[in-house]
C-alpha cells in the first residue's frame, strides 16, 4: 500500500468513525483496528488542519488622505493588542 493509499484509508476511517456515534474503543472493535492507531491518525489530522487554518495573508491598505504624514517619520500599525511601529 502506497503512503498516499494509507493516507486516504485512514480519512475513510476518520470519517466513519465520527459517523458512527460510536467510542473509540467500539469503533476500532468492530474495524478491527487498534485504538493507539485511531488516536495517532485523529491528532495527525488535527495537527494538519491546524497548519492549513494557520495561513498568513496580506491585505492592500490605502491611507485616506486625511492625515497629514508630512511631518511624521514613523508609521504605526495597530491590530487588536498588537502594534508595529517603523521608522522611514
């Protein structure tokens, strides 16, 4: 069986098993397969997702014209608690 085979039997498997309403003691019973295996694939999928959600993305920003940035020589960027301050 090739890694990516692997890799798609155990989704079946993850897909069923949350399907099923089943612990997975029971589930893993039933598949005949070993708990230790389940859980390893369950928080090797978690651990995936995590990296897919955590993707970084930039935004255009456009000042309004409003300001008068004339006599500044830093700017400042504030998102939530974070703050970022360079010098020009």
């Amino acid at each position: 069986m090739t890694h990516i085979e692997l890799r798609q039997q155990w989704k079946a498997r993850i897909e069923a098993y949350r399907a099923s309403n089943l612990s997975a003691k029971e589930f893993c019973k039933q598949h005949n397969i070993k708990v230790r295996q389940l859980y390893y694939w369950l928080n090797k999928e978690s651990k995936e997702e995590d990296q897919t959600h955590n993707t970084v993305q930039w935004l255009p920003v456009s000042l309004s014209g409003k300001e008068d940035t004339s006599l500044s020589d830093f700017l400042t960027v504030k998102v939530g608690p974070a703050v970022i301050e360079t010098g020009f």
